[in-house]
C-alpha cells in the first residue's frame, strides 16, 4: 500500500521533540514559533518582542473568522477589544471567502497586518503553545544547528533516512 507522510506541527519545540516525533513514525515536523524569534523573520521587532515577554498562560484559543477555526495567539489589547466586541467592524479587503466578521467581530487580514506591522496592541500575535520558552533572538542558522544538536543528542533509534 502507499504511505501516507504524516507531518507532526504543534509543540514541537526542540531538537528531542523532532526526534520523538521521527522515532514515533512522522515524516517530518513543522515548526513556526522557533522560527519567528529570528533575525531573518520579517515580522516586526514589536510582533518578535511580544513572543520574548509572553509567560506560560498568556496564549489564548480564539476563534477565527475564518470558517470558525480555532487558533493561539498571545493576549494583548486587541484580544481584550474582541472580547468586548469593541473592535471597528469595518473589512477594508474582503479577501477571504469563508471570512465570518460579524460573528468573530474583528476582520482577521487587518488583525494579522497590523501585528506583522508592528502594531501589536491593534494586531493579533498568533503563536505556538511553547511561545513562553522562547528567550532570546537568534539566527536561523543558529536555531538549526540548535535542533539538530538536539535530534543528534537524542537516544531514540530513529529512521535509517534522518
């Protein structure tokens, strides 16, 4: 039969945790979290400075407007807007289909280009589960030599193609 790649993304923080994804039959991982606290991302210093400041209990799980989906992002005033449905209703782009603003009560393409903009307080920061961990910003290439220190490091018997 054909094999189906199965690709692992949430929580996957560390070099050990690709390594336990690998040896528990994933293809492969996604990662975004790690990646956004680099000098190469192109966020904003605001949006990255709001990752390095977030504590453990700072992630919500909001509602998108987009098909109802559900996300993480980082508490912050515009969250806050939402939750009191104070934000300005108004969708300068309509660019997605599916995009429910009346029921979200906020127009997520504004949200996200606000916090990529900088504009964090008007803007919404997703991020991982695992955003409290990050410390520090470093070079992509730094993070890689990081994680594949850790998958190296690792005990487990992994795949004959890692």
């Amino acid at each position: 039969g054909a094999k189906i790649p199965v690709i692992v993304a949430g929580g996957v923080y560390t070099g050990g945790d690709i390594a336990r994804m690998l040896y528990l039959g994933a293809s492969g991982v996604q990662m975004a979290t790690r990646f956004v606290a680099t000098y190469e991302c192109p966020a904003a210093d605001q949006f990255k400075q709001a990752y390095l400041a977030a504590k453990e209990g700072d992630v919500r799980i909001i509602v998108s407007p987009v098909k109802k989906m559900l996300g993480r992002a980082i508490n912050n005033p515009f969250l806050e807007k939402v939750r009191a449905r104070t934000v300005a209703m108004e969708c300068p782009f309509s660019c997605i289909k599916f995009c429910q603003i009346k029921d979200a009560g906020f127009c997520i393409a504004r949200a996200l280009f606000n916090a990529k903009a900088g504009d964090v307080d008007n803007g919404l920061i997703f991020a991982g589960a695992n955003v409290h961990r990050v410390n520090k910003i470093v070079s992509v290439k730094e993070l890689i030599a990081e994680l594949v220190a850790g998958i190296r490091a690792s005990p487990l018997e992994l795949p004959s193609a890692v």
